[in-house]
C-alpha cells in the first residue's frame, strides 16, 4: 500500500531493513525499486564506499533466489499475488530443511491476513470468485498449521508436494476465473 501511494502522489519509496533475499524477492513483487540494508552492506568509513560501489553487483543477489521472479505479475499490478507465490515457494523450502516458515501462516486467521488474503480482497469482483479459490486457499494455510514432522522427513517431503498442487489448483481456478493463460 506505501509503494502504490507514494507513486500516486509522485514519491519514490526506499525499503530500509533489508536482510535477507526473501526481502528482495517480496519487494521486487511489490515492485519497489529502491532498497537498502545489511543484505547489501553494513554501515562502512565513507572511504570504503568508492571500492563497494565499484564491486556491487545485484546479480550477487537475485540470481541466488529459488523462488520464481516475477510469476503471476501479469494478474495485477500491486504485486501481492506475485508474493503469494514467494511465500508458498518459502514454505516449500522450509519443509525440504531449507530455511524458515514465512510469517502469517500458522495462525488461525492468518488466511485472512496473507498476501493472497489481501490480493483477493481488492479485486472488485470478490464476490464473484469462485468458491473453490477461498477452499484451497484455506487449505494451503491448514496443510502447514498441520504438519507436525521435522523439515526434510519424508512427510515433510510429501506435504511440500500437496503444498505445490493445491497452490497449482488455485492458481489454475484463479486464472480461469480472470481469464488470463496460466504459465507455469
């Protein structure tokens, strides 16, 4: 909401704090051009900065993510179902062992908080969504609130799999319900 107002209003916005590429990843969905942070740099002497700046290359970065880049960005321009996306490929790697659980997803109502949550509640048609999108969605949610075996077990293995085709359901309703081609 920050990113969409301020180009409203003909500001730029810097996303400060930074730290890890699943920050980058969900600003660059939120299309936020310009960050900072310790992902980048910490603070240095003023005399370091000409040799930083000449060694800075972005592609250290986002060339290292997992998650797809810029999938789904046609849908809509605000960016949150694109870090739906981020955000189910996060859990994914979580449960292979492969680092933390996005926040917003164990609670109970946290279904009704997520990005998709939000993306879904702009759309100017939501009372014409199919019924299935608010059922799979849910489900997503309840999948990993149920889980309870360690990452990288075999039932984790098996969890990321229902995790990646109920999100695949979703996304294939969604899109017939929009009338947009479905890339995989």
């Amino acid at each position: 909401g920050v990113v969409k107002t301020a180009r409203m209003l003909g500001l730029e916005v810097i996303a400060e704090g930074v730290e890890t590429v699943g920050h980058l990843q969900l600003l660059e969905a939120l299309d936020c051009p310009a960050l900072q942070g310790y992902l980048f740099a910490k603070p240095m002497p003023a005399e370091a900065v000409p040799a930083w700046v000449k060694a800075f290359n972005i592609l250290n970065y986002v060339g290292n993510s997992a998650a797809p880049r810029n999938h789904l960005m046609g849908i809509t321009d605000t960016g949150l179902l694109g870090a739906h996306q981020i955000r189910v490929q996060e859990s994914i790697q979580y449960l292979q062992g492969k680092g933390c659980l996005p926040e917003r997803i164990l609670g109970l109502d946290d279904a009704e908080h997520c990005h998709l949550a939000l993306w879904l509640n702009q759309l100017p048609d939501r009372a014409a969504l199919p019924v299935e999108v608010d059922q799979l969605h849910h489900r997503l949610h309840q999948l990993l609130r149920d889980h309870v075996d360690p990452p990288g077990s075999p039932q984790a293995q098996q969890l990321a799999q229902a995790l990646l085709e109920t999100n695949a359901q979703l996304m294939d309703v969604l899109h017939r319900f929009l009338g947009h081609p479905h890339v995989r």
